[in-house]
C-alpha cells in the first residue's frame, strides 16, 4: 500500500512541473514564440518531446501487459516508424521549411486552398479530442483506484473522478498556457526521464527478486521471442494479425508517415527546430529512442510474468493485463519508489495532454482564426487569443473526459482508435498534393471525406470468417465473434488502406482537369 511518503512525491511532483514549467517557458513575445518557441529548440530536446508527446499513460501500463499475456514482438512495429520517419524526414520537412510553414496544415492551404486546410484542422482537432481526452481518462482510473483504497475523501465524499481529472488538466494548463511550446518541450524532457527512469528501476527490483533459472522459462514459454516471420501463415493470417514482421514493418511504417508527418501534434515540434537538419535529426532519432523505451516497457512484462508466477490476470484476481503492472507499483514497491512510478505515469498523461492542448490551441489559431478573421492582429492581441485558445481546450479535454467514467461505454474503444480513421485520409490528401500536379481542392476534400467513410466501413464492418473468407458484417455482438472465430484487419493496415483509397480517388477525380 502507499505510504505518506508516496503521496508527499506525488504532490511534490505536481507542484514542481507548474512551477517549472512557468520557469523553463521564458517570456512570450509573439504567436511564433508562443506556438514555434521562436524556431528555436535543441533537437535532442524535440527529439525527447516527440517521444514524450507519443507516450501515454496507456502506453506505460499497457506495453507490459503485451508480454505479460503474449511476447516481445510488438517491438517489430519500431523497424517500421524507423522507415515511415525516414521517408517523412526525406519528403516532407523539406516541403514545410521551404515555405516556413506554421501549421501541418498550411501546406494543404498552399497546395489545395483554405478549404481542404480547414477541413484537415478539424479533423486533427476532433482525432485529438477523442483520443487524448480518453487518455486522460485513463490515467484517472489508477489514481481512483489508490485513493479509494487508501480512504482519501474531499468534503466526506471519496474522490471523484472529475476531481482527479480536473486536477491534471488545472496543473497542465497552467504551465502550457503561460509558457507555450517552449515549456511544452523542456517539461516532456523532464517528464520523460522520469517515466522511462522508474521503468528501469521497476526493472532493477524486479530483477533482484528473479528465481534461479527464470530466464531459461522465459525463453521456452517464447516471452522473449522478438520476430514473428510469417512463413507458415496464409495471407489471411497476415492480414488480420497485427505482429507479423511483414504487417509491422510496412503497417507500422505508413502509420508513422501520417503520425509524425501530418499529425500538428507531432509537426509542431519538428518546426520548433532551428533548421531543416535538426528537425531531421529529432524525428530519426526519436524512432530509436522510442524502440528503446518500447524495449523496456516490454521487459518489465516479462519480468513480471515471471514475478507472478506465470498466472494469469484472471487467476490473479484482475480484470485484465493492463492492471498487473500499476498493481506491481502499490504492493512490490519500498516506500517512496511507488509514489516516483505512479509520478512517471502522471508524466506521461501530462506530456501527451500539454502538446495536445499546444498543438490544438496553434491549429485553431492559424488554420481556422486567421482564414476567417483574414487581416493581420497586432502580436499582443493575437498572444492573448491564444492563450484563451489553450484555456478553451483545456476545459474542453477536462469535461470531455469526465464523460467516460462508465468505462463499459463503447465510445471509449473509438477514442483509443480514432487515429486509425483519420490518418490515412489526412495522409492520402497530403500524398495527393505531392504526387498529382492535377488534383485540385474538391478532389482533395471529396476523397478525403469519402476515405473517413470507407475506414469506419472497413474497421467496423469487414471481417475473415474461417470457412465464408471475407464478409460485411455491421457490428456483430462480442459471443458472435468469439464462437465463429471472426477476426478483423490488423490496425496496422488502416492507415496504409486509407492513404491508398484517398490517393486513388483523389487521382481519378483529378482526370477531369487538364493540367
């Protein structure tokens, strides 16, 4: 159980990022300040908030649990964000410091018009309401749990989940709003060696507790087994398989060409950086920092396996993988270790929510303020727009969140998946724009639209059956799944299916112009 002394780390943590944050942001002058850090930043330093803006709490509990119930090789997928920023550093930051672009989004402002940039802006801002306001969510469900237990109350009642999630979301924004990007930046540096240093100290006392000969079990219970080859699978298997090398590798990698190639989330960062170069330089870097961290988070699961005796999470008394490891925290941790982790999962709830509410507020602004205001605003007037912009997200993320709190709600499975509706249509129009010199404006949004249509079709409707191969099947009950043993098209493929419908459709249309 937590001690007072895990509660003291806790808060002293909470305390210390709002003051740091206001520290480490400096003074705003301007827009470009505020949204860009004055283009700027070290690279290692975006290098480590691209990482840190990409993990979230989902990922510090829920990667252990991928080997604590499988194997290691969920690592497969890093070969391929190592490939997809390869192509983006190649094809696409040269594209946005060639027009000192502001936005992700501008560039489909400059090729197609304001429109198509309008509608990719919204987009972006609906994919990072849904998915990260369930991240947030989830990072409440941990901390109810430990303060349910220990009995913490606030006016008599327990603590709420709107309490804990309006906590984070007050301490977020505080430093975010005052300090813009540039606290963003150096606050997921911080937030980063703090999550990534408690899993290696989760990792040193897990290790001290090993039983002779664990590591020969794990090998033969094939926990660490890293490359799934394929070869005696069908093309079925391919399909619907998320870890197969060949799934991973060109998934994983078209995933990550929309992730850190059109997403603003991630963009901004990459603007921040003083030259095209060093922009480079942090997004290949982050893919390898990112395969150590998933490397990491994956042996901690395998550890545990071992720990627990190679029970299950059923046979443990919990509902399911992703409670083993925080469980580890409360009852496997000295006192004052388990406060430092559940800080580490903070920080990676926190670093996620404070780029999402930076790269929102900079959209909001630059891709659909400005396109309609569409007159210069004096950089003062147009800081303290932004700056109301952050605050205006940041309640927004606080009461979307709240609304989960019945976490059997179907909506939450949409949340965690929304990117997988979007990338590929905002990757195929950006494709588009590149490849078909004919493509205009309504080919681009027509097909963009028409592709979020097809991917909920594909994602919700298309299923293998064993013996029928292929069907449409709209939203079959989880008993009729499980007893004829439907399976879906892995999640990787979703985005490089949306991208090749987007591209397609938009180069038909395209055939009715002359270039």
């Amino acid at each position: 159980m937590l001690t007072t002394f895990d509660y003291i780390v806790i808060v002293g943590y909470l305390v210390g990022v709002a003051v740091l944050g206001i520290r480490m942001g400096g003074r705003q002058r301007s827009t470009k300040d505020y949204f860009l850090g004055g283009r700027d930043l070290p690279w290692w330093a975006v290098c480590f908030s691209v990482v840190a803006t990409e993990t979230s709490t989902l990922t510090v509990i829920g990667v252990p649990a991928i080997t604590f119930g499988g194997t290691m090789t969920f690592l497969q997928l890093t070969i391929g964000y190592l490939l997809g920023r390869l192509v983006v550093s190649l094809l696409f930051l040269p594209r946005y410091f060639s027009g000192s672009l502001s936005t992700a989004y501008a560039f489909l402002g400059q090729r197609f018009g304001d429109g198509m940039r309008g509608c990719a802006s919204v987009t972006f801002m609906i994919t990072r309401l849904l998915a990260d306001g369930v991240r947030l969510f989830a990072t409440a469900i941990p901390l109810k749990v430990i303060a349910d237990s220990a009995g913490l109350s606030i006016f008599s009642d327990p603590v709420s989940y709107f309490q804990i999630i309006a906590l984070l979301g007050v301490v977020t924004v505080i430093y975010t709003l005052i300090g813009g990007i540039r606290a963003v930046v150096w606050m997921d540096v911080v937030q980063m060696t703090l999550y990534v240093g408690g899993g290696l100290l989760a990792v040193l006392f897990l290790l001290d507790g090993m039983p002779e000969g664990w590591w020969r079990e794990a090998v033969a219970a094939g926990k660490l087994t890293v490359l799934d080859w394929g070869f005696a699978d069908s093309f079925a298997d391919w399909v619907t398989k998320p870890y197969v090398l060949i799934t991973a590798v060109i998934g994983g990698g078209v995933f990550s060409m929309a992730s850190h190639g059109t997403d603003q989330l991630i963009v901004q960062r990459l603007l921040a950086c003083r030259n095209q170069a060093d922009s480079q330089r942090a997004l290949v870097a982050s893919a390898l920092v990112v395969g150590v961290q998933f490397a990491l988070f994956l042996f901690v699961g395998v550890l545990l396996w071992t720990y627990y005796g190679g029970l299950s999470p059923a046979e443990l008394g919990l509902s399911r993988g992703d409670e083993v490891f925080p469980r580890y925290i409360i009852e496997g941790l000295p006192p004052g270790l388990s406060g430092l982790l559940l800080a580490g999962i903070l920080a990676a709830a926190m670093s996620t929510l404070s780029s999402s509410l930076n790269s929102l507020a900079s959209s909001t602004m630059m891709d659909v303020y400005e396109r309609i205001i569409r007159k210069p605003q004096a950089e003062d007037r147009a800081l303290l727009i932004s700056r109301g912009l952050t605050l205006f997200w940041g309640v927004l993320f606080v009461l979307f969140a709240s609304l989960f709190e019945d976490t059997q709600n179907p909506v939450v499975e949409l949340g965690l998946a929304i990117a997988s509706f979007t990338y590929g249509g905002l990757l195929g129009a950006f494709l588009l724009g590149l490849l078909s010199k004919r493509a205009r404006e309504s080919d681009a949004i027509i097909s963009f639209v028409f592709t979020i249509v097809f991917m909920v079709l594909i994602i919700f409707g298309l299923w293998f059956h064993p013996e029928q191969g292929w069907i449409i099947h709209l939203g079959p009950s989880d008993e009729l799944v499980a007893a004829q043993g439907l399976r879906q098209v892995a999640w990787p493929w979703y985005t490089l299916i949306g991208a090749g419908v987007a591209v397609a459709v938009g180069s038909m249309l395209a055939l009715r112009h002359r270039e």
